[in-house]
C-alpha cells in the first residue's frame, strides 16, 4: 500500500510537470472533437493530482492562424511554461491517451536534456513532399507521426521558425534536427497508432479513434458538384482514368477545359490553357458554380484531372461539418506562417468548399493576378484576407501512396491521392480507394476495407 501511494506521489508531481496540447482547428466540428479531448484529459488527470495539468487548444492560444505549424507558437509556450514546466505532448484530435502509462514513459527520460519523442516515420525514397529531404539515404531521417502523439522537453524551446514550410510533421524534426547539431527524433513504443481497442494496443499510451470520423448519414451525391480541371492535351491521357475509376460514384460532375470536346463532354469557360497555376480556370469554376449555369449544391469539389478520390468517403467525412458555414477543406500546407504567411489547400489532392465559402470568396476583390498564378496558394491569401480558415484533413493527399511512408497510411482510410507519374492509377484507385462493399450506415466505412488499409 505505501509502494502504492508513493507511485501516486510520484504522478502527482510528474503531472504538474507536463502541458498538453491538442492541435485543434478552428472549424465548429474539430473544436468540437477537441473540446471532448480536454474533457477527458482532465477527468483522468482528477483522480491523480488535485491541480490539473494545462491542456491547450491550439487554435486558440494566439491571433497568428499559422500556429498550426507548430514552430511560430514555441515562443510563446516557452514563455508561458517554460520556467515552471518539462514537458509540452502534443496530440491530435483522434489520439486517445492513458495519462498515468504516458507519465510511466516521459519518466524514462532525463527532463532537464533536450529530447524530441515520438513514433518514427521515415521515407522509403526521396519523395517531393519532403522536397528530396535526404535523397541520399532518406530512411537515416525520422519524424514523428502526430497520430501517435509526440513530446519535446521545454530545453529545446528557445529557437526560431524558417519562413517556408514543409509538411509540418516533417518540418518540426527538420528545425529540431538543426543540420545535425540538435537531437534526433527518439522512439517511444509507447506512443503508438493502433485502434482503441486493438489486443496489440495493451502496452500503448496513446491510441488512435476511429480512422474516419462518423458523424451520421453520409452527404447525399446530389449534394456535391464536383469540377475537374483538364486540358486539350489530356483529353486522351488523363480523362480515361477519370472515367474508369470514380466518376461514376458523381450525381453532378463537369469538365473544364480549354478545348469543348463533346465525347467527354468538356466546357471551355474561355480561359487559355496555362502550363501551370491554373488560378483563372479555378476562379471562373467558382463563378459558374454560384450562377444558374449548374444546379445549387451545398459543396463544391475542385481537383485536377490526376487526381483519384474517392467520392462516398468524403461523403461520409462531409457529414461532419455544417454547410452553412464557410469551410475550406484539404490538405492543408502553408508559406511564410512565422512572418504573416498564409494557408492554403494543396491543389492535387481536392479542394472542398461549402457554398457558404465560394460566396464569401467571390463578395471580396480578391482576383488572380495572372491566369497562371497558382490557384491553390491565390485562395490560400484570399481566405487569409477575409480570416476565413484553411481546414485540415489527412486523408487528402496531394502526392502518390508511395510518396508517404507507409507507417503514415496504415491507419488512415484515405479520401484521395494526385499524380500520375510512374504508377499505373487505375490499380491504385483500386488499392487505396475502392470499397467492394459500401456501407451507407453512420458507422461508417465497412470493416474489410479499414483491414486492408
């Protein structure tokens, strides 16, 4: 008994040791999600400490919308906690944590040295995601997968961002790293990404919810206009696997070109063709989805002829946000965010836009300043314009299965991937984002296809 109570002790003070943060979002649904996180927290933490530990949100600890970056919020959590704390674990949304097991393996480490803890993931090949990080060797790199939680003693604190951003989980072992002179990402078994439930999961501080949230009955097909960009030169290249692959799951579906062809059939909204950036035909797309020309739906898809996507799984992710607000959804990347940079959605994977958004948009003088500007990052600094926010999902994805670790997509059920390029796309529309047997219920997507992926 009095081993007992000296192990409660030791929690107790280890506890008021540690800040979490959740990396929440500012859209209704993930605060939401976040709010139910903290909650949880800090019932499990009543029963150890009578002084709870701080459990942040952060979307909402400064003004700056780039502290989802991570790197421009440390300044600032090291002057908040940075003489009275060891620890900042940072979690997602769906991560579930057994507080007194992750107290049981921050403990292993020495508080007062620099560590960066974490469940390592690592590129098979240099990808372009990473920018060809490490090309030489890119598995001796390791960063961390968010899912599974991650830790930095408050010693590594006090440094600067960059001004470009990489994907965020990569750019945070990138700066910590420090070209060698700072610490590597270290493992910890017990920060891991299997199911709540898992048999495997008995050991695991922190576990994964659901692969996709289930917010009840999926958006109706009649609800989703979906516009492909394409061009004359990809009539015959692109377009096929368009067809062959998911645009039969689309009720209400366009093709924009810069050539009417009626076998597809495409529509020419009399912008040229541009080699890149594309930032005129989006933004002509965006016009003619709120005039007569097409039928009024509550969301609108954007993606380019590449892209693969699977259609009923973002009909069951939709269900979780109201229309009626102004969301922005995608994969979320961002430039300059330490320096009043902005955020945008990355093209290849899908943009997703309520109507609420589009309109928003279009009400404002935010223009291309070239046809070929690039339409991604233009609607990225309008959105900022006007602070509506860039909303994240992981499940899109603007670069091919295999330009993601594979440690990455085991426990994801993914809505889309982009590119072409040395892969045969049909077959890997069919791998990753085919469901043989769909279910339509609020459960959510059928159990043989969470097993294969």
């Amino acid at each position: 008994m009095c081993a007992y109570f000296f192990f409660l002790n030791l929690v107790c003070a280890y506890l008021r040791e540690i800040v979490f943060v959740i990396q929440s979002q500012s859209n209704s649904f993930h605060v939401s999600r976040a709010e139910r996180q903290r909650a949880d927290l800090l019932q499990q933490t009543q029963s150890l400490t009578q002084t709870p530990p701080p459990v942040l949100l952060l979307h909402s600890l400064t003004d700056n919308e780039g502290d989802w970056s991570i790197l421009p919020v440390l300044p600032y959590l090291s002057l908040l906690f940075g003489k009275n704390s060891s620890w900042l674990v940072f979690l997602e949304e769906e991560t579930n944590v057994k507080v007194t097991k992750l107290l049981q393996a921050l403990r292993k480490f020495d508080r007062r040295k620099e560590w960066f803890l974490g469940k390592p993931l690592h590129d098979e090949e240099s990808t372009i995601i990473h920018h060809y990080a490490f090309a030489e060797n890119p598995s001796i790199f390791k960063y961390p997968d968010f899912s599974a939680a991650w830790a930095l003693s408050i010693p590594l604190l006090d440094r600067s961002g960059p001004n470009l951003y990489l994907p965020c989980l990569t750019l945070v072992a990138l700066y910590i790293w420090e070209n060698g002179q700072g610490p590597r990402l270290t493992a910890v078994p017990e920060l891991c990404t299997e199911p709540e439930h898992s048999p495997t999961a008995q050991h695991c501080a922190t576990t994964l919810s659901s692969p996709a949230p289930l917010c009840g009955e999926p958006v109706k097909k009649e609800d989703i206009f979906v516009a492909v960009k394409t061009c004359k030169k990809f009539h015959t290249e692109r377009v096929p696997v368009v067809k062959k692959t998911w645009e039969r799951e689309a009720f209400l579906l366009e093709y924009y070109s810069d050539h009417t062809d009626p076998s597809i059939p495409t529509i020419d909204l009399g912008v040229p063709n541009t080699e890149r950036g594309h930032c005129g035909k989006t933004f002509a797309i965006l016009e003619r989805y709120v005039s007569d020309a097409v039928p009024k739906t509550r969301w609108l898809l954007v993606v380019d002829d590449d892209t693969l996507i699977s259609l009923p799984r973002l009909q069951m992710l939709l269900s979780c946000y109201d229309p009626s607000e102004p969301v922005c959804l995608g994969e979320r990347y961002g430039y300059g965010l330490g320096q009043g940079g902005y955020s945008y959605i990355t093209g290849g994977g899908g943009m997703v836009f309520s109507r609420a958004a589009v309109v928003r948009l279009l009400a404002s003088d935010c223009k291309c300043y070239r046809d070929d500007a690039p339409d991604d990052m233009v609607l990225g600094m309008c959105l900022n314009a006007l602070g509506l926010p860039v909303t994240h999902s992981s499940l899109f994805h603007q670069a091919r299965p295999d330009d993601y670790s594979r440690d990455f997509l085991a426990h994801q059920v993914p809505i889309s991937f982009h590119k072409h390029w040395n892969i045969d796309p049909v077959a890997v529309f069919n791998r990753w984002l085919k469901d043989e047997s769909r279910s339509t219920s609020p459960r959510g997507l059928n159990k043989s296809t969470k097993e294969e992926l």
